[in-house]
C-alpha cells in the first residue's frame, strides 16, 4: 500500500484542472446521454447498461491524479452539472444520479485511507459508483419499478461496465497524460518520484 501522507488541502492548480476535467467530461456525459437513446431503443435500457462506465469516468481520472479526499466526488458532481447545464435530456437527475455515484466512487478510495490508487482500486471505484447510480434509480422510481431480475441483471451490467469504461479506461487516459509532462506538478507524478517510478504506468501508485 502507498505509504505517502495524505493531504487535505487543495491547492489552486488542483482546483483548475478539477474544474478543467470536469467540464471536460460533463460535455462528454452529454454527448453519450444523446448516442444513449438511440441505444437503449435498439437494446433497451437494461441492455444500454454497457454504456454507464463513460458516465462516472471523471471521479476516478480526478481522484488518481489529485489523490486527496473527496476528489472524486468532486469531479463526478461537477461533471454531472456541466451536463445538466448544456442541456442533458435527463434533466435534474443528471446531477442527482451524479452525487450518488459520485459517493460511490469515492467509497472505494477511502476502504485504502486514500493511499492506494492502483488499476484493482480505480476499477473498484466504477463498480460502486454504479451500485450508487442503481440505488439513485431505485430511490427515484421507487422498489416496486424493478423486478428482482431486471434489478440484478441492471446492477451486474453497470457494475462491469463500471469497472470497465471508468476505471479501467481512466487509468489509461491518466498515463497517458504523465508521458507527456502535464501532470508532473500533481501528487500522482510526486508519488511517483518518491518511489523512483518512471513517468510509465505504476501499478501500484
């Protein structure tokens, strides 16, 4: 596990690049939400499931840069404003749904005291933010909307895809991001100096 202290206070430059990536990905959530309903036509909304992992993607680009709590809650609700803001067909459930996934992604960093930013962990962070988004839908529409089935079936999909689009693909949006130098001035790059990692993948910081 990092052993690295964490710190609590954010300085201007981790503020800017927050906001800078959560408009980032809030004008992305709403390109999706639009290729979304063409989707869920086809497939339906169980099967659209698939689609969810690019929609929580700024809590763990965020965290696994800035590395301080709340981080990915942060960016998931700023993320989720912006979209609502440009005119996501969601409307206010763009940004309720947001602050649910959001806890959920910044759950799994804090079970690590927000000392492990590893893949096992960004993944994780996708998963349980789709647990938060399923049980946002579960509170908006109530428990009687769902069957049993669709409910399970619905959780599994966006878990993985979770896993998947956001975890897994925010890691690999994050190194490429150090290879070209923009981020040596933030805690991910410093972490990895202390430990003498290149600016190449570490798997464990």
């Amino acid at each position: 596990m990092n052993a690295q202290p964490i710190h609590m206070t954010w300085k201007m430059k981790e503020v800017v690049l927050t906001v800078i990536l959560a408009v980032a990905c809030g004008v992305i959530y709403l390109g999706w939400s639009t290729l979304w309903i063409p989707i869920s036509a086809l497939v339906g909304p169980v099967g659209a499931g698939f689609m969810f992992g690019i929609w929580i993607i700024a809590s763990p680009i965020v965290a696994y840069i800035i590395r301080k709590p709340g981080a990915a809650l942060i960016a998931e609700v700023a993320a989720a404003a912006v979209e609502l803001l440009t005119g996501s067909h969601f409307g206010l459930s763009a940004l309720l749904i947001g602050v649910f996934q959001g806890i959920g992604a910044e759950i799994a960093f804090a079970l690590f005291g927000y000392k492990r930013y590893n893949l096992m962990t960004l993944m994780l962070s996708g998963a349980l933010a789709a647990v938060g988004g399923v049980l946002y839908n579960v509170i908006a529409n109530g428990f009687g909307y769902y069957t049993t089935q669709v409910l399970l079936l619905t959780l599994i999909i966006q878990m993985i895809s979770g896993m998947i689009l956001g975890g897994g693909l925010a890691k690999i949006v994050v190194e490429a991001l150090c290879k070209t130098g923009v981020l040596d001035q933030y805690e991910i790059m410093k972490a990895r100096r202390k430990k003498g990692k290149p600016n190449g993948i570490a798997s464990g910081v």
